[in-house]
C-alpha cells in the first residue's frame, strides 16, 4: 500500500452499504509497523512516536483492541459524557468572549481553537496549556493516522507527542480524583487498569484520543461555515430552542472534516461483493456515502461520518456533546454574525478537509471606521443612503482626479474622462440623461431580442468545459461566458480581441473610488489601452447593440468619446457579473448533493434568484459621500464623510433575498441589473443540467485578491453530465 491508494477516485467505495461492509470486515492499515520500518531505514529516533501510535486504538486488532473499547465505552457513551455537558456549555461562553473581544475576529483562531482548548483536555484529563504552540501540536499529532507520511512529516509527529507528553499528570497526582468535577479518561483508565491489555500505556492511549478528538472542532468549524453561507434562516434556527434534537445530526452528515477512510484486506477477503486480494486496498468515500444514505433512505440527517464496523470512532457522542452546546450558544451570542468568504481558507488532503481561517463580523453595527469613512451596515441607514440623493452623493471622482492632477502635475486626462462617463460617479441632468438613454436598450423587451444569442453563449461555454481536462467553473465557464454574452449586447468590437481580454480585467478597478496615485496611474493606462482597441460596430443582423443606439441617439452632453469611455466602463463593471455567477455556482456546489439538484429547474431558479444573487453578490461596498452633518442611526456624519455599505452583511439580513443591496437602490441602482439577472437566471439550470452530478472538488475553491469584490480565482468541479 502507498499514498497512490487515493490515485483513482473512480475505484472508491460510495455505496453506503458496500462501505459499511469494508470498514466492517477490512482492516486498518498497520501504521506503526510502517514507523518501525521508517526509523529503521533512516536511523531517525521515532521512539515516541512508535510508542503514541502502538497505544491507539487504529493499531490494535483481535482482543485487545474488544477488550479496550469495552472500557472505554461507558466514558464515552452519552450518559457517561453528560456531567461533561456543563464544561463545555461554559467554555462555549467563554470562546465566545474571546471572539467578542477579538481585534481581527476569526472563528477558528478565536472560538473553536480556544473551546477545544478548554475542552478536550479536561474531558481527556491533560494539563495542556491554552496556547497555539500545543494546539499546533496536537494539529501535527492529528496526522498520526494519515497512511506512508514522509520523513520530515514523522519527525515533526515525534517531537510534537514530545511536547504533549508532559501534559499528563503523573499516576497518583491530583488529577486522578473525583473531587472538583467529573472524572476524567486518564483517571478512569487508570482506575480500570486492570481491565486493560497489559502492556497499553493510559498516557500515551489519551494523547492519541486528544489528538483525534481535533476532527470534532474541525468539523464544528467546517458546520459554521455551512451555516453561516446557508440561507439566515439556518443561522437564526441554531439560537431557537430544540435545535439541538435533530440539527447537528444533519450537520454531522454535511460537514464532516473526513473525507476517506482506508482500509486493507490482511488476508483474502470479500466485502460489499468485491473480492480483496491479500494486501489490496479499498478507500470508502465518505462523502459521496452519506450523500447517498441521505437520498435512499429519505432521512436529511441520516450519515455515516464517523466510520461503522469495529473500528467505528469512539467519540460520536462527544462530537454530537459539541455541536449540541456550542453552536446554539455561538448563535444567541451572535445572531446576526456573518463571514468575510474571500478570506476564509482550508486545508485539504486525500483524508480530510477542515477551514484553517474563517474571519468574521460578530455584529453588524454601524460604525466610524477612520476619520472620514463609516462602514453601513444597518438596512434602514443604508436604503436612507441609497434613496436620498439629496444628503448622500456619489465620490466626486471627476472633481477628485481634476485636483489631483492639478496638485501633482500629471496628465490625468483619460481617467477625468472615464471618471466623467461612469454611472457610479455621476449626478445631476448627464446622470439623468444617459440613465434614460440606457433604460431604453436594457428593457426587457430589448433584452429578449439578445437571449438567442446569449443561450447560443452559455451553450458553447458548457461545450468547452465538458472538455476541459480540468474543469474549473471560473476559469471554464464563467470568465468565458462574460465576454461572450456581454461584449456584443454592450457593441464593444475590437482588432485585437486577445490583447484587450488581457487588459479587461484592470477595468474593473474603476470601481474602487479612491485608488493610489500609482494604481491610479496603472489603471488609467490599461483603459487607454483598452479605447484604442475599440472600433465603433459594425451594422449587421440582429438586435442593435447599445454603443450603435447610442451614437445614433446621443444623450444631451455627451460626444461620440464620452460614450465609447461609457459603454467600456459598463464593460469594466460586467465582471461582477462573472463573480456573482461563480459565487452562486460555489454556493450551491456548497450545499447537499439533493438540493442542488434542484437547480436545474428553471422554475426553481425563477423563485430563488433573488436569494441567489443575495448570497452571491460580487461587489464588497457601494460608496457614497456625504454632502451635510446629520445623525443616521447611532452615527454622526459630518459633510464629507464616505459611507460604505458593507453588500454581504446588508443582503444577510434580507430574508430571502428580498430588498438585498446587490444592484444598489434609488437613482443609482445598476443599469446592468436587468442583464445580468438574464444571464444568471439561464446560465445556473443551464450548468445543472448539462452535468445534473456536478459536483465540487473538496474545498479547493480560491479568491483573487481584491478588495472591493468577491472574487474567485479557482472552482475545481467534477462533471457527470
């Protein structure tokens, strides 16, 4: 056996009951047979580490792993965990503290690293410091059951059982009493010594359970995840009572931090009708085995996450203890908390998956940011920002760039004009005019004459990503589709359409308004660039697009310039349309494998759009300034000021969908809306159902850099069409 055992996804075991049948009749892979060879080989000292995993239950076979489990199993069942329930209700409390008072407030750093620390320890009666160089340790330790590690990688496992070994209070130490509280496992296990092989070490047996019991604070910060991207609605149950009688059940199913279990046929042996030579592996998919449970037996929170047979994990229970106490108490602490989703990351390998950073906003609350920028993020203070043109005014970029070019003596000439010719900076009866110029060619009618066109675009991306060898739905399917879809409703037409795809991108910049002199510059370049790629369309079949209607048909105050520099800034603004398509493929790829499916229904996606774009939205802020004093909310705002709306955590709060901010409101509310709805509404039942078993590749999704956009830079998919 190697690490090649995970090689060929296609020969995993998925059926739920062939799976259970291979977990019950194959054996674990000899792991510590493996570190005795490695040490041997390489004369490293892996005596620690040989002693660690000799004493866990993964390397014990025949009576003595029976004999084992037998005593453990009253500590770990639910009557024996529950004087433990308490404990973890007030460490529950108390990581939630250590988020609340949080300067960068990140879940995994500051709620579930800290419960596990307040937690396990005392459960399993360790006197582990509460600091992140033990908890890295046991992180490292954690790897311990990952089949043929490296070198290096064993070396790092032995010294980290080095630093936890110390930990353990000796035999006879205060620890092994009942006085203060419920009776630990290291004092349990020394009390029912006898019971015990012989030769197991109850030290060494619990390090090894401190370190698997990690799996369960990784699967609690892999089911914030879920629920804090779900629908609010989720988020808001988990505060209600009885949440806790079937919910974390469901949420065990969907978010286990286990994506395989491994096993090995020690001698010939037939499992789930496959026959097992000697030494032959199988790798059951525990993924894709509960997904099926849930769909054959009808049951949402049926699963198999924690194996099955006689190797089945022993901490059920504790997991279950977990999820009962702490994401209730995290939800009533924290009801309207939200996540920033471009800067969550994870960790993933043939064996598990777990988020390493989920930053954070404990609470939606309004507040001054420096001294002139105010984050929104209350929905009454942002629809009065949106809807009163009279207080709040778009960044007077034009006037901005005009000083700035004056104070720095640079020609800032094209960006004045691109400033002058986008919508999002522009006020007054040139605002006025061009809106109702651009209202006469995306009404629906319009639009409708395009929709040929369009599905033929969406048609051809879904082509050339069932031939991708990797396919990616961003970089396959919704990067292309933009260009496809948008550049001939808006009449961009170009001599050198590689070269200005190149540039596209730097475009969008224009949307953050107070850009650096350099990056001011640096975007000013690309967008000449860009114009002088442009030619005026062409008259051909079909319907006309805007750059013609509206050199045909100027608005009052605009030249045959001004317009080009407009139609190229909604071009700009059109890859957020890339970003909310990606954003709401991830987040229904995110969700149960029964539940996306549904979005192949166009009558589903009818009912769910606006909920979709909701969860989806790409831009982060919309930006206005300030035009006199006022108070809004518990805010005072002073002329001048820019208020930002935070879009994510606005759109939150909007059940359904309903009232989000994604477009924006009021006079400024997006002219692409109506476009970008179109596509969106026919691209995502259109995706799902050229490939109805579309599904992701772990959590392997990843975000450009960007700092006004949700932006992914990488959806890794694999397609069953």
């Amino acid at each position: 056996m190697s690490r090649h055992v995970w090689s060929d996804p296609a020969g995993f075991v998925r059926d739920p009951q062939s799976a259970a049948e291979v977990l019950r009749v194959l054996d674990l892979p000899r792991l510590d047979t493996y570190h005795e060879a490695v040490a041997r080989a390489s004369g490293l000292d892996l005596s620690a580490l040989h002693r660690l995993s000799r004493n866990t239950l993964v390397a014990m076979t025949g009576d003595d792993h029976l004999r084992t489990r037998r005593v453990i199993a009253p500590f770990f069942s639910r009557a024996g965990l529950a004087p433990w329930r308490d404990a973890v209700e007030q460490a529950s409390h108390a990581a939630a503290e250590t988020l609340a008072t949080a300067p960068k407030p990140d879940l995994v750093r500051d709620f579930s690293a800290p419960l596990f620390l307040r937690t396990m320890p005392a459960i399993l009666g360790l006197d582990l410091p509460q600091d992140a160089a033990h908890f890295d340790a046991v992180e490292t330790v954690q790897r311990l059951t990952e089949p043929y590690l490296s070198v290096p990688a064993l070396r790092a496992l032995d010294s980290a059982v080095r630093q936890l070994l110390p930990t353990c209070p000796p035999p006879g130490s205060d620890a092994d009493g009942n006085e203060e509280g419920p009776q630990s496992l290291l004092a349990y296990l020394r009390m029912r010594q006898a019971d015990l092989p012989a030769w197991l070490e109850p030290e060494y047996f619990v390090l090894g359970i401190l370190a698997g019991s990690n799996s369960a604070t990784q699967s609690l910060s892999f089911a914030l995840h879920g629920l804090l991207t779900g629908p609010a609605e989720d988020w808001a149950a988990a505060a209600a009572p009885g949440w806790a009688g079937t919910a974390p059940q469901r949420l065990l199913g969907l978010y286990q931090s286990t994506r395989t279990l491994v096993r090995v046929a020690s001698e010939p042996a037939t499992a789930g009708g496959c026959p097992y030579a000697a030494g032959q592996t199988a790798v059951v998919d525990i993924v894709d085995a509960n997904s099926c449970l849930r769909a054959r037996s009808g049951n949402p929170a049926a699963h198999m996450t924690f194996g099955s047979g006689p190797h089945k994990c022993p901490g059920a229970f504790l997991s279950e203890q977990v999820f009962e106490t702490a994401i209730p108490v995290l939800a009533r602490r924290f009801p309207d908390l939200t996540l920033e989703p471009e800067r969550c990351r994870f960790v993933l390998t043939p064996m598990m998956q777990a988020p390493t950073a989920l930053p954070c906003t404990p609470r939606q609350v309004s507040q001054r940011r420096s001294a002139r920028l105010c984050d929104i993020r209350d929905m009454p203070s942002a629809k009065r920002i949106l809807r009163d043109d009279a207080v709040f005014a778009p960044p007077p970029m034009e006037r901005h760039l005009a000083l700035l070019a004056d104070k720095s003596g640079r020609d800032f000439g094209t960006a004045i004009r691109i400033a002058r010719n986008a919508m999002f900076f522009m006020e007054g009866p040139r605002h006025t005019a061009l809106r109702a110029a651009l209202a006469r060619d995306f009404d629906a009618a319009m639009l409708a004459r395009w929709m040929p066109r369009i599905d033929a675009a969406i048609a051809r991306a879904l082509d050339a990503l069932a031939q991708a060898a990797k396919p990616d739905l961003v970089t396959g399917f919704s990067d292309p589709l933009r260009p496809e879809a948008v550049r001939a409703v808006l009449g961009i037409h170009i001599e050198d359409p590689e070269r200005f795809e190149a540039l596209a991108p730097g475009l969008q910049e224009v949307l953050e308004p107070w850009l650096s002199l350099r990056d001011l510059t640096r975007v000013q370049g690309c967008f000449a660039d860009a114009l002088s790629l442009m030619r005026d369309p062409v008259p051909g079949d079909g319907p006309r697009p805007l750059l013609t209607s509206l050199l045909a048909d100027p608005p009052e105050g605009f030249t045959p310039d001004d317009l080009r520099a407009v139609v190229l800034v909604l071009y700009g603004a059109s890859f957020n349309l890339s970003h909310t398509l990606a954003n709401i493929a991830l987040w229904l790829l995110s969700r149960p494998a029964e539940e996306r499916r549904q979005a192949s229904d166009p009558a589903w996606m009818d009912a769910h759009l606006e909920a979709l774009i909701a969860r989806g939205s790409g831009p982060k802020y919309i930006y206005r300034q300030v035009r006199a004093d006022l108070r809004l909310g518990d805010l005072d705002l002073k002329a001048g000021d820019t208020a930002r709306l935070v879009v994510h955590g606005l759109n939150r709060a909007c059940p359904a969908g309903a009232g989000h901010v994604s477009f924006g409101k009021g006079l400024h509310r997006c002219v692409g809306a109506r476009l970008s709805r179109e596509i969106i509404r026919k691209a995502i039942p259109a995706l799902f159902t050229r490939f109805p078993g579309l599904a992701p590749v772990g959590q392997a999704q990843r975000y450009h850099p960007m700092s006004q956009t949700v932006a992914l830079s990488a959806l890794p998919c694999a397609l069953t069409s």
